[in-house]
C-alpha cells in the first residue's frame, strides 16, 4: 500500500495533476493535502515532475491494530536524487534548493479505514540517511 502511494504521487507530479492517477485511494487527510499542495505549486510554476524517489529501508515504527482507529508508523530513508523539477514547457531541469539532501528520513502515518490502509502524513525530516533504520 505505501509503494502504492509513492508510485501514484510520482505519476501526479510527472503531470502536474492528480487527474488520472490513484492518489486519492491510498492519501487521506494531511498526505492528500501535502500532495495537492505541491501540485498546485508545480502549475503554478509551469513545472512537473521527472523521475520518482526511492523507498530505501522502509520500517513498521509502530503498530496499533487494536485501537479503534487502526495506525501504523513506518519510518523510510527516502531516496530524491532520481526526482527531479523540470520545466514542462523546455524540459530544463529546475535547480534543487541549496543544501538539498537526496536522501532523507520520512515519517509516514497511516489509518486503517474500513478494510483499507490509507496515508494520513507524510513528514520528510531534515535529516540525512542511508537506510530508515540509521537513524
């Protein structure tokens, strides 16, 4: 389910647009929000996507199927560097920020809703990594 998230995310930002993919079956909430987010600042700027990023490691945090509200925590060092922002028009590549990691923790939540896992959050931290599990 969450490389199911990563590889619609990637299909949305390749167009600039959520039409067409499957985004919405697996985010919800904040991670759905993050994502329109980012697609709206992507249009905006007449950029899309090039490439997807790469789950290295991911991790089961935490684990609660007994709550009322199934959750789960899974860390992953997520790999950038083949993810690029590039102008849809020239296909120029956008230069990344200054400082930029290619490789960085993320702390995903997600819910169980129903039968179904969908991803609440989707946090990159400011923090560098080799594998979820080296930090």
């Amino acid at each position: 389910m969450y490389s199911h998230y990563r590889q619609e995310q990637a299909a949305a930002y390749a167009k600039a647009d959520a039409k067409g993919t499957d985004i919405r079956k697996y985010a919800t909430a904040e991670a759905y929000g993050k994502v329109m987010g980012d697609l709206l600042s992507l249009r905006s700027a007449g950029n899309v996507g090039k490439g997807a990023p790469t789950s290295k490691d991911p991790q089961v945090m935490s684990l609660e199927l007994s709550a009322k509200t199934p959750k789960a925590t899974i860390k992953d060092c997520l790999d950038v560097s083949d993810w690029k922002v590039m102008n849809r028009k020239t296909g120029e590549v956008q230069p990344s920020p200054k400082n930029a990691l290619k490789r960085h923790i993320n702390d995903v939540k997600l819910e169980k809703w129903g039968t179904k896992w969908f991803v609440v959050s989707d946090e990159a931290k400011a923090t560098a990594c080799t594998s979820a599990a080296s930090s």
